[in-house]
C-alpha cells in the first residue's frame, strides 16, 4: 500500500526531528496538527499506517545510564522510532 502525501510528510518530520541521544522522535500533537493541517484522529490513524507498515516503532521508556527509567514524552503514543526502512524512505531511497 503506498503511502498518502501526509503520511510521508508525517515520516519526514520524524526521520528529521529525531534525537539520537534519546533514541527517538516525539511528536507534540498540537504543534502537529498546525503543522500538517489535520486532525489528532486522522494523525494517529497515519501513524498506527506507518507503524503497520515497518516505518516507525512505538517508543515508550528509556532506560538511563543509572538504570532509572523515564518517559521519553507525555503521551507514549506520539514517541516514536524510524526503522531503517522508514529512514530510507525519508531519503527517497525505499
């Protein structure tokens, strides 16, 4: 199934906005509904798409260098990961 325009747009901002010290992307939904225009329900739906499709992992905890877990966001479902094929993807190259 290929991907609408804003779900690749969506794939974009998270391959761009991911921090490798945190070893992940998060979303704030309310910036993100300006961003691309559309509604929380329709965002999440793109990215329950991309996280069927192997483009994005969920993220949830992160595990610190003193072994404390923290949250890596509010709402875990806005934490995500971009697998290789999504960062490809991202590049125009999958």
């Amino acid at each position: 199934m290929a991907l609408t325009t804003r779900q690749r747009m969506l794939l974009h901002l998270i391959v761009r906005r991911f921090d490798r010290e945190a070893n992940a992307t998060y979303l704030d939904p309310v910036i993100l509904e300006d961003e691309l225009a559309a509604s929380l329900p329709e965002l999440a739906e793109d990215i329950d798409v991309l996280e069927a499709q192997g483009y994005v992992e969920r993220g949830h905890m992160m595990t610190t260098a003193d072994d404390e877990t923290v949250s890596l966001g509010g709402d875990d479902s806005w934490v995500l990961i971009p697998t290789d094929s999504g960062i490809l993807t991202a590049m125009g190259l999958g």
